[in-house]
C-alpha cells in the first residue's frame, strides 16, 4: 500500500495519504517507508493505535513508543495528546511532508478518536519553494562556459519538481552526455535521447573512471554520490570539479568541500 502511495505521490507531485494497522502494519510497511524516504516522496502515514483507556493495558497489536517506530525514515511523528488535536496533527503531517525536501510523516491515532468532536483546520496558503542564490549560480554559469568537456549527472528531483524539459535544453546546449545519478528513484532524463550516457555505478572506483574524462561535473538534483560498493573515495579529489545544485540541505552536506549549491 504505501509503496503504491509512493508512486502515485511521485506522479500527481503531491502528498499521499495512506493509512495503515497499528504496530503489525507499520512493521510490515517499514521498507516502502524507507524507500518514500529516499525518493522524497511526500507521504502521510496514518496508523491505528488502540484506544486510550487500553494503552496502560499493553493491549494486542498495541504500537509501543508509536512515534518511535517508523523513525529516523520519516520527518515528522505525532501521536496527538487529545482526540482533539487529530486534525491540526494531520494538518501538520501535510504541511511538513510538502515541504522540500518533501518525505513521509507519520500520525499515529488511538481508535476511539475517531468518535471525538474536534474544530475544522483552517487553511492557509503556504509556499514551498526557496530561490537560489544568484552569485554562486553565476560561478557555475562561468565555470560551464569556461569547459569543454562538461558531464551532466542528472538525479530525481529534477524530475520531482518537473525540469525534466529544462535540463534536456540545458544538456543540448552545453553539448554534455547527461547520466543518471546512481539509485535514482525516478528518470529525469529521455533515455532515448542521443546526449543520455547511461546509469552510473554506485561504486566509487568506476564511476570516477567514467567522469575523470571530462573536465567539469554538473550535478542536478542528486546527492554526488550514492554508493553502495566500497572503494577509493579520494579519486574525487583528483579528478573535475564537481558542482552541485540541490534543494536538500542533508545530501549537499557530506560533499561541503567541494560546490554545491
């Protein structure tokens, strides 16, 4: 259920809501949850939790430490303290979910809430997108102009926030094979476009033997790199420049020696 959520959420580019059993569905669901995380998919989790006068009880299929459970692959967990406040959390399951970079939230909801009166939410407008900062954007403007043999290394979120069609223009303009990040978790770029270059390997040692022929690394939404294959990490350091445009804060952190943006 929750990996169909993904996929529909990744589609329609916004929230999913998938509601799942207490204890019994969250475990079962906990590897799509970690996948929606990776990809970033706005999703919120609903959970059952038995009803409140049970709880001191530790009643079958009773969520010990609900909130607990689904962490650290969702960005935000609530059990609210009163029947009441169920909205207002879903609410902010929402908001938080949509916020980039978006990912899965989790309410977790005693049973017997359902049947308690609570106030409507009320709606407010809300932005989600941050601008970039036009300085560092021209260094990389005059980096790509100085170059001549350029990479593109396109990853998910350039199709999440669909500029697919923007990074094809960009890619037939600087005249650069464009690859798929490694464990990408959408296609952002025509795979059957004469510039596509192929997947990279999640492994240090040949994907830096494939990018060391060019003289400047364009990074798009993606983290520069996913691995899952040890190797010679330092091969990164000898080879291009490598520079980086991302909207989330926690993949551009690992790489902080080198730009990005």
């Amino acid at each position: 259920m929750v990996a169909m959520a993904d996929a529909y959420a990744q589609v329609m580019g916004a929230a999913a809501f998938v509601n799942l059993h207490s204890a019994a569905g969250v475990g079962h669901a906990l590897g799509s949850i970690y996948t929606a995380y990776r990809n970033q998919t706005p999703l919120v989790i609903t959970a059952g939790q038995q009803t409140r006068d049970l709880m001191p009880l530790r009643p079958f299929l009773g969520a010990t430490a609900a909130t607990e459970f689904p962490r650290p692959y969702v960005k935000w967990s609530c059990e609210p303290a009163r029947a009441a406040d169920v909205p207002l959390a879903i609410a902010q399951a929402h908001c938080i979910a949509m916020q980039k970079p978006c990912g899965p939230t989790f309410v977790s909801i005693p049973a017997d809430d359902w049947l308690q009166e609570a106030d409507a939410v009320a709606v407010r407008p809300k932005s989600r997108d941050f601008a970039p900062d036009p300085v560092l954007l021209r260094i990389v403007a005059d980096a790509i102009n100085a170059s001549q043999r350029p990479a593109l290394v396109i990853g998910a979120a350039v199709a999440r926030d669909a500029a697919s069609d923007a990074a094809l223009g960009l890619a037939e303009i600087m005249q650069a094979p464009a690859w798929s990040a490694p464990m990408a978790g959408r296609s952002a770029f025509p795979e059957n476009h004469p510039l596509f270059a192929g997947f990279l390997p999640a492994a240090p040692e040949p994907l830096f033997k494939i990018l060391g022929n060019h003289d400047l690394i364009l990074v798009l939404g993606a983290p520069a790199f996913t691995f899952h294959i040890p190797g010679n990490l330092k091969l990164a350091e000898s080879g291009p420049p490598i520079y980086q445009i991302t909207d989330d804060a926690e993949t551009a952190a690992p790489h902080s020696p080198r730009p990005a943006f």
